[in-house]
C-alpha cells in the first residue's frame, strides 16, 4: 500500500492571510506542518499543494515539495483532489490541514490505522475524548458521535447529543485531518454541496449526506490548531516548548 501526504496552503485565508508563511519560532508554519508529515513513517510521499507562488518558493526554500494548484477550489480537500489526480499509483491520499503545526506522527499513523490494517473506508479522520467542560458548548470544538462501528453519524457545532437523561453516551472532539481511498477522493471532488454542511460550514458532513461512510479513528489528545493570529498568540508558550525539545 502506497500513502500519499498532501498539506493544502493557502495564502488567502479570510481570518489569518498569509498564514502558512507566519514565523513560528524559528520556521514558517508550513515548513512545521510539511516536517511533522515528513516524521510519519507510513508516508511514501508529502507534497505541499497551493495556488500561491510565494507559498512555493518558501516551501522550496527548505527543500519541500511543492505542486501548483488551480486558485479556485472552495475547500482544502478539493486542492488535494487536483494534486491526487495527478497520482494515482497512491493507495490513499491523506489531507494534513495547513493550520495543524503540532500534529505528530503517531496521530497520523492512528488516522491511516484503518487502511495499513486492510480495511477499506471511503475515508477516515481522528477524534480524541472531549473536554465537556471547556467544548461541549463551543461552537469552535467541533463534536463528533459515532455508531457500534466507529463510523461517525454527525459532525456539529452545537453541544451533541443532547443529554436528556443521565448518560454516559459517547461523544468525541474532532481533528480536521483526513485520509481517503484514492478511488473515492476523485469522487469526493465530484460531489455537490449539500445543506448541512453548508449550514454548519463542515465539509464532512457532505460525505455523510451523500451517504458515505467516515471511520473515525481515535487520538488521546488534542493539539492546539492555529486558525487565527489570536491562536498564534496562545500558543507560544507550545511552540517554545516544541522548539526546545
């Protein structure tokens, strides 16, 4: 089985522009998020896909790999669908989001669990326990609950399932982090938008209501993600440690 890394990048972000070129420390988060894919050792190949060339030129600075894509793609998982159908001896194609520089290699290894292991999910992604206290009512956590398999139901911004009786029902924090059969990632990029996931801004959930199945493979923690400068900021205090280390 061959697996394919592919880091979306962007310059365009809406709530942080210029985010992958951010310094962090003493590296830009690109080259953070492209060395913690590197680390997996399950990876066959990790390429950066973007449409900016400021982006490329960086990435080929510290000697990354980097493919141009079309500026039009309205989600992460539609550029790496460009650059995955330029691949296709890849098995499965992985998506390591560009605003996740702390992702370790064994989170990623747990992500592809399923296929090294000889299973065939449409696609996977990793949840860990949720922090009821802090997440359960914030709409920035994004909560998954799943069935007997681990196939996930719903993904939400709002507090899920709603607790009306005492219980102990299970429900998860969600990591942004997918991998796909290569087979169904060509589909994926073929299918419309659907009101759900238009509603809750959660491109997952239009696999599901097309009715796909998502594996939802488990991590015991989650790692900060930097989505806005106010992120960046909290985080300083993980990336000197992570420098230091």
């Amino acid at each position: 089985m061959k697996i394919l890394a592919v880091i979306p990048s962007r310059y365009a972000s809406q709530r942080f522009p210029g985010k992958p070129l951010t310094p962090l420390g003493d590296r830009p988060m690109v080259q953070w998020v492209y060395e913690a894919a590197t680390s997996c050792p399950v990876f066959d190949q990790v390429l950066v896909a973007t449409d900016n060339q400021q982006i490329a030129q960086c990435v080929q600075r510290f000697g990354g790999k980097v493919e141009m894509t079309r500026s039009d793609h309205q989600t992460g998982t539609d550029r790496v669908a460009e650059v995955a159908n330029r691949h296709p001896e890849y098995d499965v194609v992985v998506n390591v989001q560009g605003d996740q520089p702390f992702v370790t290699s064994r989170m990623l290894t747990q992500l592809v669990a399923p296929y090294i292991n000889g299973q065939r999910p449409h696609m996977t992604t990793l949840a860990c326990p949720l922090d009821h206290v802090a997440s359960y009512n914030d709409p920035n956590s994004v909560k998954v609950i799943c069935n007997q398999l681990q196939h996930a139901l719903y993904f939400s911004r709002s507090p899920i399932p709603y607790f009306r009786n005492s219980s102990n029902a299970p429900v998860y924090h969600h990591l942004g982090l997918y991998a796909f059969r290569q087979d169904f990632l060509v589909r994926y990029a073929s299918l419309t938008q659907t009101p759900l996931e238009a509603c809750e801004g959660l491109e997952q959930l239009r696999v599901l209501e097309h009715g796909y199945t998502i594996a939802v493979c488990q991590t015991e923690s989650a790692v900060p993600e930097i989505n806005t400068p106010d992120d960046l900021h909290r985080s300083q205090s993980f990336i000197t440690k992570k420098i230091a280390s």
